[in-house]
C-alpha cells in the first residue's frame, strides 16, 4: 500500500537528530510494546510480513505523529483483534476498569521463559528450503514493476518502474508481498539489486552514487 | 493537579484512572492501551510474563553494539577472518556466537577509499538485531528514511562524515530479511592497539555507516 511507512525519498522531516548515549528503551511501556509484540508473534497466528503489514496500516497522519513502539503497539492490537485472541470489548474493559468474561483461546502453545534464549538463536522467519529455479542471474539487467498494490509490498514507492542490475543472488525466500497479505509464500528468488543515483533521482544526484535494495523475481522484469 | 483531574473524580472510571497516575504523571493513550494488552496476555495465558522479562533483558543488557564491535575488530586484525565475514557474513558472526532473530542472514559490506556503505530501512526498522542490538530512534525515524536514500550525503554531512565527489556512496535498503553490518576503515595509528582495545573504538554509528571510527 502507498502508506506513510513507504518514507524513501520524502522531503521536509528535518535533520537526523541522534540522541547521545541513548538508552535502549525510553519508558517502561516501551519494553512492554517491544517484549509483547515478540512473545505474540511465537504463538505462530501470523508471520513478520502481517506484522508489518498491520503496523502499516495505521492511518497516515497518525503514523506520522507517532513514535516506533506506537506503532507496534497499534500493530500488535490489530493483529491480536484480527486474529481473534483479544476482542475489542476486552480491550475497552480493562481501559475502563470493568470486570468482563475473558473469551478463552484453546489450545494456544506460548514462548515460556526458559525457551526465550533458544528461540531468539534460532528464529528463522523468512529463508525457504523449497528449491525455485532464479529468474536472474548476477549482472542481469532488470526494470522494476510499476505496480501500486493495496496491501503489503516491500517493493518501494521511489524504486517502481526503475532500471537496475542484480547485484547478489540470496537464494530462495518466503515472498512478503503474498505472506504479508495471507496469500501464502510463494518461495521465490530474492535478490540485492543496485540502482544508479540518477536512475532513481535524476541527473542532478551524484555520478558515483547508488542504493541498492533486496527483491523479489515477482517485482522484476527484464530489462 | 489540573482541572481535568478534577473532572476524572465525577467520572465513573475514576478508579483505574487514578490507579493508574503513578509518579505524578498521568499515563498516556498508549501507556495505557500496552497496559491493558499485557494483562489481557497474560489473564489469558497468552504470554508468560518472565518470558517478556528474559525478552526485555536480552536486548537491554545482553545483545547489543558491542557484538558488532568485535567482529570488526577481529576482521581487522585478522585478514582470514575478514575473508570469511565478507564472503558470509551469517556464518563468520556466528563464529562468535552472534545468530538469530533479525539477522537471518546478514552480509557485511566494506567500507574502502572507493566506496562508503550506509545501511537504512526505508519501509520500517530493519536492523541486525544479532551484532547491533535493537535499532536507535534516529535510525527508525522518518528524517532518516526518508532522506538516507535521496540525499545520504547531506545526512552524512550533517553528522559530521565528509565523502570526496570521486567516492561513491553506496546505500543498503534492506527491503528482506537479509540484513546489513559496515565494516567501517581502521582509522590510523591504530597498529599497536589489541583487540580489545580496537573493539572500544568501533561505535554502533560507525556499523551503519553514518560515522568514521576515530582514534
């Protein structure tokens, strides 16, 4: 989706302002956002790419005037109505300090403390065993599509309908753009494709100057 | 307090509201909502409150810059090491240890007097969790991804890092779940410092690549 999120290339936010010895969480809630969002996620309801998806899906102007943990907090809130673990009406009692039935979720396998250490280790969320052939090999020429799909894409707005080489070839990985979205994973090809400076900004931006970004055999074409 | 306090004590919600003014300060929406979200959690069973405990001080007290700042070291010390990271850089950091969540694959790019690295996330936060620990504000910020990829020079101007005209500035948007580590230049008159001592001078800033390491 065209959201807030999809930030490359904007103007007007100001300078990058970097905080001095910064701690790694700002308030208590932060933590909480933070730990809750990952324990939710090993109850295996959804992948990272719906996760993403869902924080996306904060309205523009809110995403905009809201910090990172905010948005996993609404991400995660979203996420746990969709899926049915907490209803809306739950949310609304403890806000209002109501006594309510809590709906009972059967059945849930949770991430126990002792496992926490094991689990981090070993997270592997997106990589593919399944062997897919590449579309693509390393100095190909490729032309992104110009597509502008409503839901979940990591091919980004400033990099659509650009011509670029494949640089690295990353093997065969789960592809966001159906899993975000709940239409499976698709294993495909991704790969680091690097774009000039003037290709993606014109002939002012720098000669030697380039981004190179990770994608998908379903975002490319040959170009 | 204010006059909206005195509003709260005709208001049925009173209570938990109050309960809820810790410290002087009222709790914010958010505050409140996580608040609200974590008891439902855990009332349902849904999560255990010491695994977000073991969560919260991995990444507070245990997995952070300093992971990254040995590998850099090492790879500067030891050219063989150095192969290995830049050829693969998920099984050279895992030499240490160094594996896991956010980084399921991680490749590390060489900063050299032909080419300077940036690393960004445009789209959300992407950062390697496993030898940098959780991304700082700035880095998830809007300033930074919206101009990392339109304008890194003036972003790396602004932070003090000067890039001649004839060097190329080469960003990483890391748009997978493959993840990006600079392996920023050894300043000089660093010959005689050991390992530990190089680690000490290789920042988190300098691993994106918005920063020199300085003697």
């Amino acid at each position: 989706m065209n959201g807030a999120h999809d930030l490359g290339g904007m103007h007007g936010f100001g300078p990058v302002d970097i905080e001095r010895d910064e701690p790694v969480f700002h308030s208590d809630w932060e933590r909480k956002a933070f730990a809750l969002t990952l324990a939710a996620g090993f109850l295996g309801k959804w992948n990272i790419d719906m996760s993403r998806y869902a924080r996306e899906q904060m309205p523009p102007a809110e995403y905009l005037a809201t910090s990172y943990y905010e948005h996993w907090a609404f991400g995660l809130e979203k996420l746990l109505h969709d899926h049915g673990l907490v209803t809306q009406d739950e949310v609304e009692a403890r806000l209002r300090g109501r006594a309510q039935p809590l709906k009972p979720v059967p059945g849930a396998r949770i991430l126990a403390a002792h496992d926490v250490e094991k689990a981090l280790r070993t997270s592997r969320t997106s990589k593919a065993d399944e062997d897919v052939a590449p579309r693509y090999k390393v100095r190909d020429r490729v032309v992104t599509r110009n597509v502008h799909p409503l839901g979940h894409t990591r091919l980004p707005r400033y990099a659509r309908g650009k011509r670029g080489e494949i640089v690295l070839d990353h093997g065969v990985w789960v592809f966001p753009d159906t899993a975000g979205n709940g239409l499976g994973r698709k294993p495909q090809h991704c790969y680091t494709v690097r774009f000039t400076a003037r290709e993606l900004w014109g002939p002012d931006a720098p000669a030697p100057d380039a981004v190179h970004i990770d994608l998908w055999d379903d975002h490319l074409d040959p170009a | 307090m204010s006059h909206e306090h005195e509003h709260h004590h005709h208001h049925d919600d009173d209570d938990d509201v109050q309960e809820h003014r810790e410290h002087g300060a009222p709790l914010t929406d958010v505050e409140l909502r996580v608040r609200a979200l974590e008891s439902l959690l855990v009332d349902k069973g849904l999560v255990d409150p010491a695994a977000l405990d073991a969560l919260i001080d991995t990444y507070e007290t245990k997995v952070g810059p300093r992971n990254g700042a040995r590998v850099v070291a090492r790879a500067w010390l030891d050219p063989a090491y150095k192969r290995r990271l830049l050829e693969d850089g998920t099984a050279a950091v895992a030499e240490f240890g160094f594996m896991g969540r956010q980084s399921e694959k991680l490749v590390v790019v060489e900063n050299t007097p032909q080419v300077h690295n940036v690393v960004v996330c445009t789209l959300c936060s992407c950062y390697p969790w496993a030898v940098l620990g959780l991304p700082p504000v700035w880095y998830k910020s809007a300033p930074y991804r919206a101009r990392a990829v339109i304008d890194p020079r003036g972003v790396l101007e602004e932070l003090g890092v000067s890039v001649p005209e004839s060097r190329e500035v080469r960003v990483w948007d890391s748009t997978a779940e493959i993840r990006y580590m600079v392996l920023p230049e050894r300043p000089k008159g660093t010959e005689k410092l050991s390992e530990e001592e190089l680690a000490a001078l290789v920042t988190r800033d300098a691993m994106i690549g918005v920063a020199e390491v300085r003697r």
